[in-house]
C-alpha cells in the first residue's frame, strides 16, 4: 500500500508555465483525504515552496521543521569564496532566509552581505544555489565540486548548479522521513524530471519518471509516463486511488 508520493516541483508536478493544474490540484487533495501523506521533493527554499524537502531539511506544510541538515561552515566558505573569485552568480538559503548576488533573479531573496557577516553571525546554510548562462563554465565547476567527499553537487537545468551536505540529497531525506513514519521503502512513491531526482529513484522501488524527464532519470525509473503538460503525476495518482485499498498496480 503506498502511504507517501514525494513529488519534485518544476518539470513534474508543475506545468510548463509553473503552475498547478486545477485537475493537479484535486488529485492532491483527494489523495491527503484519503490519508497519504504527500511531500514537495523540490529544490526550492522555504519561500518559493510551501510539506517541504529539499535535500536539505523537511517541514509542514505550516512551516515547522522536523529535521535539517547544514553544509559544514569551513565548505561553505571555501566555495563561495572561489565563486566570488570566479565572478559567479549563486544564492544561498540559511536559516536566516535567502541571499543572493543577483536579486532580479532571486526575487524572493535578500542582497547578500559581506561574507564575514554571514559566518560571524553563524548563520547555518543548508544549500548553495549557483546559477549562469556560461554553461561551460558550469560544467568544469561542477566537475571541480564533485571531487570533494562533504556535499552532494546536482543540477535542476542546464544553468544551474545546487550544493548541499553529502548526506543532504532528496533520496537521503526522502528515508529519515519514511522512517519518521514508521514506513517501508515499499510504501513510497516518487516522481521527478531531473538530475537531482535520481537519489530518490535509486533509493525507492516506486518511481516515476516524467516523458519530459532527463534520459539518466528515465533509466532509473520503475516507470516513465507521459509530461508534465499532460498532468501525468494526476493521472497516475487517480489510478492508484481507483484501485482497491489504495494498492498500485505498480
């Protein structure tokens, strides 16, 4: 019996305009009503998404946290320093809200302060966005991030790069909350589109893959079923409704 869908966010349960679907959003609610629990497996920070994971931390749906993973303070200031040096755009979300480099991006965070400040405060950060249009200055960035053993390096796009704690990814976060719980991997289901889905495919039999999905998702997948445009997360979900005692024919 699924108990817990984790669905990400853009690409998946959003459409193409970002937004979710009237039929999308009846499908949530039926499934709450009938007692699963669903979960935002998003990338996004607290004020851009609204249950929440991120790799990095789970909240309600009201806000209060359950548990929170920060990236250790010496990397956080060893990699924004090399982005400074490099010129490179990135937003970090604390437990003190959102900064960024560039707030026209960022519209929902603040201007980001001196670095000094931000670690003198003891500001805990739980991830570190990067975003530019140099996609092969990304590429040898992200290459570079990835040798290192203490984060987890994910993209959402082409132009991004985010940076958590290695322990700090939707896969590892999508467990302790299982766990929390009291369920069983077998009792998750789980849809995505992205790079930064696939830890929560290989960790969980049930998955989902969008067809708008990145070939190295679809690999994972149990499953690939149709785009986003096509309200697909809702299509699939009502069949698991429709089918006695909530069980999946998976």
């Amino acid at each position: 019996m699924i108990r817990l869908i984790a669905s990400d966010l853009d690409g998946t349960l959003l459409n193409e305009e970002s937004m979710l679907s009237e039929k999308t959003a009846k499908c949530i609610r039926t499934a709450q009503q009938a007692g699963i629990l669903w979960v935002a497996a998003t990338g996004r920070s607290l004020k851009t998404a609204s249950e929440l994971l991120n790799g990095a931390e789970f909240r309600k749906s009201d806000g209060t946290l359950i548990f929170q993973k920060s990236i250790e303070e010496s990397c956080t200031q060893e990699i924004i320093q090399m982005l400074m040096e490099k010129k490179l755009d990135f937003e970090i979300n604390t437990s003190s809200g959102d900064f960024s480099t560039d707030c026209e991006f960022c519209d929902t965070a603040r201007p980001m302060p001196a670095v000094e400040k931000i670690f003198d405060a003891q500001i805990k950060i739980q991830k570190i966005f990067i975003f530019s249009e140099e996609q092969n200055k990304l590429k040898n960035i992200k290459e570079f991030l990835k040798k290192r053993q203490d984060i987890t390096v994910t993209s959402s796009a082409t132009w991004n790069i985010e940076i958590t704690d290695r322990q700090a990814n939707k896969g590892a976060m999508l467990e302790q909350i299982a766990e929390y719980y009291g369920w069983s991997k077998e009792e998750v289901l789980v849809f995505g589109d992205g790079n930064n889905d696939i830890s929560m495919f290989e960790k969980f039999p049930h998955s989902r893959a969008m067809g708008n999905a990145v070939e190295s998702l679809k690999k994972n997948a149990e499953k690939v079923i149709e785009s986003n445009r096509d309200d697909a997360v809702a299509q699939e979900v009502c069949r698991l409704l429709q089918h006695p005692s909530f069980r999946a024919v998976l």
